[in-house]
C-alpha cells in the first residue's frame, strides 16, 4: 500500500516533488473532456 501524502492546498509543483506528496497528472483526462462534448 502507497503511504504517500495528498498535496492538499499545495500549489507549488516544486514542493509537492520535494516533499514526496502524491501526484496524478489529470491532463488528459481534461483534454478528453473538453473537446469530446
């Protein structure tokens, strides 16, 4: 099991690298959404 931290409030991608916070990248699931209707 991952016990990995949420970046909840963090903005600074550097930090959420830095610091070992969980990190999903949602791109393209943004990208499908957007531009199938």
């Amino acid at each position: 099991m991952n016990d990995r931290k949420l970046p909840v409030g963090i903005q600074s991608f550097a930090e959420i690298r830095r610091e070992g916070y969980l990190y999903v990248d949602k791109t393209d699931i943004i990208w499908r959404l957007a531009n199938r209707g």
